[in-house]
C-alpha cells in the first residue's frame, strides 16, 4: 500500500507471484482495524485500500477480526461491515470474520453467524482460527460443523490454553 496505487501494485505483484507459481488465496487484514471503535470510519476508509490491493492480488478471503466491542457494539460493526462488504460487492472476495479468543464478541461459530446475519450475510465468510479457540477449550469439529458453507479460511495454530502462543499443531 505505500508503493501507491493499490490495483496498479497488486497487479504488478500478482503477475510475478503467478510467473513463479505462487498465488495468494488469502489475506488478513490489518490487525490494528477496529471496526466498531471511536475511529471504525477511518478504519473502514483504510480497510477500503486494503481490500482493494487484496482483489488485485486475486485474494478470495480477506480474514478480518469482528472488531473489539461486545454486542453493545454491533450497531457499528454492521455498518462497519456493510460498507466493506459494499466496497467489494461483484469481485468474487469475501470479508472472512475470525474467531476470536475467549471474552471477544465473535468466539463461537453462533457467535460470528450472528455477526454474519446482523449485517446482511452477503459477501462475509467465516475464518476458524483453531489456537483462539482452543484458549476457550472449544471443539473444533463442532465449530466447522456450525460454520458450515461460511467457513472459507483457516488459521492453524496450536497453544497450551495459558496464551495466543502461535504453536506449530
């Protein structure tokens, strides 16, 4: 994004990716966004470029966290999310919420589908972050199960249930 022109840098950056074989199928977003603070406008402002360059780069799943709020917080977040999800309406990318961690809104499987339908359900995908949930002591399966045809990216970690510890599994 500090090269300029986010299509014209993520078309060029594509192109020598594809001449080496290599493709991007997902993305995350920036882990500073707040979707649902004080500042959500300028985040999804910022967020715009972002997805911008992630559909010049041919990436199908932007992987976004649903913002720090609890539920007092979801008026923001579904205009939040709704505006994104507007922004790349018609390019075959999906916004793909992550579980989050224990006392975050958005750490059950019903959690995100809630978020999901709040805000309109088109565009917006799941993405299970497997050491978030393992923090709670979650079951995997169940989430995938629950998640269902919204699941569209992973995060694979491991930890010991004390910290976020990025484990290889």
């Amino acid at each position: 994004l500090a090269r300029g022109d986010p299509q014209r840098t993520g078309d060029a950056l594509r192109r020598h990716a594809a001449d080496l074989g290599v493709s991007f199928p997902q993305g995350h977003l920036s882990l500073a966004a707040d979707i649902v603070g004080a500042d959500a406008a300028h985040w999804v402002e910022t967020l715009k470029r972002w997805l911008d360059l992630y559909v010049a780069l041919g990436i199908r799943a932007a992987v976004l966290h649903p913002g720090r709020g609890d539920t007092a917080s979801d008026a923001t977040r579904t205009h939040s999310l709704g505006a994104l999800t507007r922004h790349v309406r018609g390019t075959g990318l999906d916004i793909c919420l992550e579980s989050m961690p224990p006392g975050y809104r958005g750490h059950t499987a019903e959690d995100l589908l809630d978020i999901l339908r709040q805000a309109g359900d088109t565009g917006l995908g799941i993405c299970l972050d497997t050491g978030h949930l393992n923090l709670g002591g979650g079951d995997q399966a169940a989430f995938i199960q629950a998640a269902g045809p919204r699941l569209k990216a992973l995060h694979i970690a491991d930890n010991d249930r004390s910290s976020d510890q990025h484990l290889m599994p």
